[in-house]
C-alpha cells in the first residue's frame, strides 16, 4: 500500500472508532465470536501456510499458534464483560460525599506489528485483546512468513470491515509509512533493534508503545536436578520452531558436578524426540530464510559440537546442535541465537550465576531446574527478567490467566487475558461528587479555625 492509501485507511478508521459503534460490550463480544469461528473456518490453510513458511508441522501448529489463539479468545470472550465494568475504589474522606472508580476504555485506533516466528499467534493474540478492549486496529504481519500473512489477509477481511480491522502487507517502506500514522497505540513484537526504532518513531507522535523484544533467556541446570526431566522439557523448548522462539532457552547454565551426565541426557533426548537424523525429519521444522541460516551456521564453533551440526543449505534447515565446553567469549555467546544451537556453560556455585545475571542484560525469559527451595528463592526475588519457569521452559506464555511481556531491554509492557485487555485500554480515574453536602473548608477565605482542624484531621 502507499502511504496516501494507508492514511486513508487509518483516517477511515479513525472516523469509524469516534462513532461509538465499538463501545458496547455486546459489539465486542460478537466479534470475537466472529474471530473465534473465522480461525476454525480457516485452521487448515493457516497449518499450510505455516508448513511453508517454516516447516512447522499441523500439530506444532495447533500446539503453538492455532490452539492458543482459540484459547485467547474464549478466555476474552468469557471475561470481557467484567474486564469493562468500572471497578469502584476507596474514597478519601475530605472529599465525601462522592463514588470513586476506575473506568477503562479503549486506546481507539491502534497499530499491531507482528513478527515471522509464530506470524499467526502474535498476530490474533494481540489482536483478539485489542477487540476485547473495544478497539480498532491496522494489523501488520511480517513479509518474511508471507503465506501466513496472505491467508490472515484473507481471513481477516472476510471477517471484519476495513474501517474496523485491516491487514497491511508489505516490508519496510509499510512499515515506516504506518509509523508515520499517529495511532492510539502500537503494539509491536520483533528484535530489540527493530524495537528501539518503533519506540523512536512512537515518540515523535507521543504514542504510546507495548514492546514485545527478546534476548539471552538463560536455563540454569543445579546439582540436583532431575537430569532425565530436565533435559527432555529443555530439549523440546530449544528446539520448539527449530530454536526460533523468543522465549527458547537460549544458553543453559549446568552446575560443573553434573554436567557430564546432563549432556548425556541432552544428546539421548535429541535423538529421542527428533529421530537419528533429524533433517530428514518432516515434523522438524526450518530457518526463515537465507539470511538467518547463514547467520546461524557462523556461530557453530565445530569444534564444540556434542551432537548435531549437519546443515541443509538449500531447505534451511539445521540439526539440533549442542555445543560444549562454550565460554562467555564464544560467538554463540555474543548475540541472542534464534536457531536451534544450545550452548553449555558451567559453574561451580550458585551464588556465582546469581551476582552474573545481576550484571547481564534483563532477558525475557529465566529457568530454573532444581529442588533448592533456597535457589529458587534467590531466583524469585532478586533476579529480574520478563518471566519463567521453575522445573520446565517455555510454557507460561501459554495461558490468559498472566500476563506476557518483558523487563528492561527485552521489553515494555505486557498482555495475555486481562493483562492484554488492560494494555489495550486506558483507565480513567473518576470523582462522581455529590450535590447534597459540599464541605466548605476548602474554599476561601481561610480564616476558619475550625476548618484548618477539620483539614488535619483529614490529612494526616
């Protein structure tokens, strides 16, 4: 689209929103109904295109894009009604008689930017949320994952008129052209240095901005650990989408005393769940493209390699790798992987991986695999990073009942059920004062003694 073309659209849009016609929670509710039947109706192209764009099979693509957006919407469905209400709050004394509440209500016209690792479910997540919230919303899917982004188009405008929601193809000059928009709001999911320009642009608009990034989630492996669980969830999380997530383990810490029989376990794992050769593999998915494939075969130190390593130039598609033996100064260490290479660091005492974390850039995602109940304290309390799990990876973006999001340069914001009804609206604090009684301390002049008391009284 041009940039004439998608001004017109966001102006038209604009004038839809200040009709009203987006404010009844009966409005909203039957279009997330609309939503909900519009993915079942097109379930199996979305499995197609994702099988295209990245090789993901039907039943990765339920588990991890589908299935979880039909859950958004229910959940939202369920719950939109009360997430709308105004919640009522304490009032103080000195401004008796009055009712004081919180009332949310939508942005308006807001812009969702979606990325190409799971371009179905960080599309409609975001997306169902921003209807919940009584939004409008201009959707833009990444060029790189285009047979998802064309069945979206389609479904989309099938479902929802463009003065309502819109689905912008296309790469940079889209990109910047919608960034030129002022929105209500962008919500964007992608690299941290695609985020830092979104954020800049947001700025110029004074819009505000929900930023979904990434970075170096690390998994720390204690002493007693279950070895066996331990590497079987670490090792399906890893390579979930070939490494391509933004909350994949993406370096594990190992206590030194058991590291040995971890790897051990990791390498059996691999073969396990992948096969002996897991580019031949047709559930196994691939690399996005050229650009990344080559990227990631450069950080492959061979002579690290436990298992895996074998490449597939022409299909992009890499084995699961495991390197041993890394050190912080290894390449695999200088940049957040996105690909299906798990680098091994060790440590001999807890206390060591806490006071580094400390120092480190705050990740999306943090893990913990141990039974100290005094380590997973330390975790809990004093490191900081988006979210994470306690004996398992991955799976705590995959509910509505928390909200998902970032700390620091792997994010701003979060959404998810309420958390992502919440980032979509505005809570306006409200005063309904009473016309029956009207304290008089606080005009003027104040010469009343009694007053002055009355006024400590009730401010102290």
């Amino acid at each position: 689209m041009t940039n004439e073309e998608i001004g017109a659209l966001l102006k038209k849009q604009r004038s839809f929103f200040e009709t009203g016609a987006t404010i009844p929670v009966s409005f909203r509710q039957a279009q997330l109904d609309r939503l909900y039947a519009a993915v079942k109706k097109y379930e199996p192209a979305i499995h197609a295109a994702l099988r295209e764009d990245l090789g993901k099979s039907g039943y990765e693509s339920f588990l991890c894009e589908t299935g979880l957006v039909l859950s958004e919407i229910s959940y939202m469905r369920r719950h939109v009604k009360r997430f709308s209400r105004a919640k009522t709050v304490a009032t103080p004394l000195a401004q008796f008689a009055s009712h004081s509440y919180r009332q949310p209500v939508p942005y308006g016209n807001v812009l969702i930017m979606s990325p190409w690792n799971y371009p179905f479910l960080l599309t409609l997540d975001p997306l169902a949320d921003a209807i919940a919230a009584g939004n409008t919303a201009i959707v833009k899917p990444s060029a790189y994952s285009p047979a998802t982004s064309r069945v979206m188009e389609t479904m989309l405008s099938e479902c929802f008129p463009s003065e309502y929601v819109a689905v912008v193809t296309g790469g940079r000059e889209e990109n910047s052209a919608l960034l030129d928009g002022n929105f209500d709001l962008v919500f964007f999911t992608g690299s941290q240095a695609v985020g830092r320009e979104v954020l800049r642009r947001c700025a110029e608009h004074l819009t505000p901005a929900v930023l979904e990034l990434g970075g170096k989630s690390p998994c720390i492996v204690d002493k007693d650990a279950d070895m066996k669980l331990a590497a079987k969830r670490i090792v399906f999380g890893k390579f979930l989408n070939c490494g391509q997530t933004c909350v994949a383990p993406d370096y594990v810490l190992c206590h030194s005393a058991v590291k040995d029989a971890f790897v051990t376990e990791v390498v059996r794992q691999i073969e396990k769940q992948f096969g002996e050769r897991p580019l031949e593999n047709p559930d196994y998915g691939k690399i996005i493209n050229e650009k990344h494939f080559k990227r990631l075969c450069g950080l492959i130190d061979p002579a690290k390699v436990v298992t895996g390593g074998q490449t597939d130039p022409e299909r992009c598609r890499i084995a699961p790798t495991v390197l041993d033996n890394v050190t912080r100064e290894d390449a695999v260490m200088g940049q957040e992987i996105f690909g299906p290479i798990l680098p091994i660091l060790t440590f001999d005492e807890f206390s060591e991986v806490v006071a580094g974390l400390k120092k480190a850039e705050r990740p999306l995602a943090l893990y913990l695999f141990s039974h100290d109940r005094a380590h997973i304290r330390r975790v809990d309390r004093e490191l900081s990073f988006g979210g994470g799990c306690i004996n398992d990876v991955v799976i705590h973006l995959a509910t509505s009942n928390m909200g998902f999001g970032g700390v620091g340069k792997s994010g701003m914001g979060s959404y998810h059920g309420e958390a992502g009804f919440r980032a979509f609206s505005h809570e306006k604090s409200m005063v309904d004062k009473k016309t029956w009684l009207d304290l008089p301390m606080r005009y003027q002049p104040y010469k009343v003694k009694l007053y002055e008391k009355l006024l400590h009284l009730f401010l102290k």
